[in-house]
C-alpha cells in the first residue's frame, strides 16, 4: 500500500464562501473525499477489500485562507494504528505552505456483519 497519497485540485466558486475564501465545510468533504479515494485505489491489496471505514473523530487546523483560482495539494496518509483506531493525516498545502491541518480516526466495519474489525499493529508494515 502506498501510505501517502496526494493530489491536486483548482479552487473553484462552488468551494466559495461569502468570506470569499474556501468554506471550512468543503474542507471537511475533502478530507472524507481524499481518505475514500486512497483506500479505493489501495484496498484490493489487503485482506480487506470487501470491508468499510467509519469516521469516528475529526480534528481539523485552519492555518491560512484560500482563495478563488488558487491551487491546492491534499497529502493523505495513514499513521500507526491505535487498537481498533486508525488515525489519517490530511494536509492541505497551497503555494508550498500548510494551510489546513487534519488528524481522523477511522474503524473498519465488516460490511456484511456491520461489526468493527480490530487490525493487527503492523497491519499497513505488511502492505
């Protein structure tokens, strides 16, 4: 698995808001956005490709505005798990600079059964 997974994206006027700046709500999509595009691309190549994550917890840092036409860098990437927590990082960069910060923890729900999976500690070393 990749553990970082990055991509760029053009501020447009629906991310807008009447600040004139990026809306803290869209930030929030982006983060969900972001973490449900890096397992998609990775999750065939675990053992749980069947399986979902559910947000649990959600800490985000505005540190700088974003305007209309800027272009921004989402960085996401897992960190250590914690029991049945996974926490993921989601850095928000534009012109070089960190101008949102978000740490989320996630479990993983057996689809089917509903029920939260505990991953072993080294679960994404063996990726």
């Amino acid at each position: 698995m990749s553990l970082i997974y990055e991509k760029e994206l053009q501020v447009t006027e629906k991310h807008i808001d009447q600040n004139n700046h990026v809306n803290n709500v869209q930030y929030v999509h982006w983060v969900e956005e972001i973490a449900v595009e890096h397992w998609n691309s990775v999750k065939h190549t675990t053992d749980y490709p069947n399986d979902i994550w559910m947000l649990l917890d959600h800490h985000i840092q505005y540190k700088k505005q974003v305007y209309l036409g800027d272009t921004i860098t989402i960085k996401t990437y897992p960190k250590t798990p914690e029991g049945i927590r996974q926490p993921r990082k989601v850095e928000f960069y534009c012109k070089d600079q960190l101008v949102v910060d978000s740490l989320t923890l996630w479990v993983l729900v057996d689809k089917e059964t509903q029920k939260i999976k505990r991953l072993e500690s080294d679960w994404l070393e063996k990726l």
